[in-house]
C-alpha cells in the first residue's frame, strides 16, 4: 500500500555551519568591535548572547541570515524570552523546533479526514503517515497539506509504492 510521511526536521549539521558563519561574521563586524555578542549551540538549543537588546536582534538577524541560505527553515526557530545577566549583558535562549507537536498532528489528520481523500491519515510519534491505494491520491494529500500548515516547516518523505 503506497504511503509517506509527513515530519518537520532539521539538518543538525547545517545549523552547527550557520552558528559557526554568524560567530565570525559577529566578530569581524565593525559594529561588534569590543563586544561580547556570540551564539552558542548545546544540541538544539542556540544562546545567544549580546551587549543589549539591539545587538541582540542584530546577532538575531545575521543568525536567521545564515540558517535561511544553509536551507534550514527559520519558522523552526522558537525564540525565548530576553535575559539580563550582568550590567546591560542580555542573552536569548532559542529552540530549533524538531518533530509535529501532538496538536498540530491531529489538526492535519483532521484536515486530510475532512477533506475526504481516499487515504488514511495516522499519527506516528512526531510524525503523521499517510497511507492510500493511488499514488494520486497520496499526492492531492501533500498539496492540500501543503496549502493549508504555513506555521510548521514539514518536509514529506519515506513516498513509498
């Protein structure tokens, strides 16, 4: 029975590349002369760090720069809230999201259900597999996925016949 998956994923390495890219573009920047801005990466937590909260949105910026031309989607990023450490020193934890949240996931096997598609939508850890007899029908399934979940990047894979 042809199926696939629906998952929302990064590229680990990709994203170590960016935080890498943005340090040293950080550090050779003449507005960043003297400061302490900086990312750091703890698995798919980023730190970043900076002098105040302007610096902060620049490093921000050069960050989600470097991670858009890597091809990691930055809808995957889930900033946290500002911190003052000491002085006017703040830093920014921020999330790369991986995997469909459980609500999210029954939202699009509702969608696929109530769209009365001949397949079978079922919910698969932090995935969503879809299951049909036509491959025609599988892909109607990825564009009306496609066209309707704007706010999760979600990549398709495992297309099997």
């Amino acid at each position: 029975m042809p199926s696939f998956d629906i998952v929302s994923q990064v590229d680990r390495q990709e994203v170590k590349n960016a935080v890498d890219q943005t340090n040293k573009e950080v550090q050779n920047r003449f507005d960043f002369k003297g400061s302490d801005a900086r990312v750091e990466q703890n698995e798919l937590v980023l730190t970043v760090f900076a002098d105040d909260e302007f610096k902060l949105g620049q490093v921000m910026d050069v960050l989600r720069g470097r991670l858009a031309k890597r091809n990691v989607d930055t809808r995957s990023l889930e900033p946290g809230t500002i911190e003052k450490i000491s002085g006017d020193k703040v830093k920014r934890a921020v999330t790369v999201k991986v995997g469909i949240p459980q609500e999210k996931a029954k939202q699009i096997q509702k969608l696929v259900k109530d769209a009365k598609l001949k397949v079978a939508p079922s919910i698969q850890g932090d995935a969503v597999r879809i299951s049909g007899a036509k491959k025609d029908d599988l892909q109607a399934a990825i564009q009306l996925v496609r066209k309707s979940v704007s706010d999760l990047p979600l990549q398709f894979i495992n297309f099997r016949d």
